[in-house]
C-alpha cells in the first residue's frame, strides 16, 4: 500500500490518496475526502478514478465512517 501526496515533486496530479494492489492483481485507488462536505474531488481525480475504472481498477471517494464500511465490505469480498 502506498500514500501518496498530490501536488508534490513526483506524484502527478489526480493520484488517488491511497494505492494498494490486491494479490490477483487488481488495482484499488482510494480518494480520502473530509466528512464535513468541504473536501470536493478535482476534474483531475475524477479523471485519473474512470481511467482506473476503465482498466479495470476499483476507485473509491471516502468521506465517512460509513463509506470506509461500504467499502472494506466490497474490497474484502475480492480476497
């Protein structure tokens, strides 16, 4: 699993928050957003998460407990 942090030196633009891949070789991008509304995914995020979608990745916009639930409950099922 990797963290990654937009905007600096390396990371390109759009790179999802966390990126893990499962051993069957699928690729996971998780978007981490604040629970209170304020966090908005870019046109750039949006963009590189249907690319990944596209290739047959999963990505995921977390923005609460809940979704976190939702999804460990879908990534788990994978494994």
């Amino acid at each position: 699993m990797i963290k990654t942090q937009g905007g600096t030196p390396g990371t390109d633009t759009g790179t999802p928050d966390v990126i893990t891949i499962y051993p069957d070789g699928r690729f996971i991008g998780l978007e981490i957003k604040r629970p209170d509304g304020k966090g908005v995914v870019s046109p750039e995020q949006n963009a590189v998460g249907k690319q990944i979608q596209r290739n047959q990745g999963l990505w995921y916009v977390i923005d609460s407990w809940e979704k976190f639930e939702e999804v460990w409950r879908d990534v788990t099922t994978l494994i």
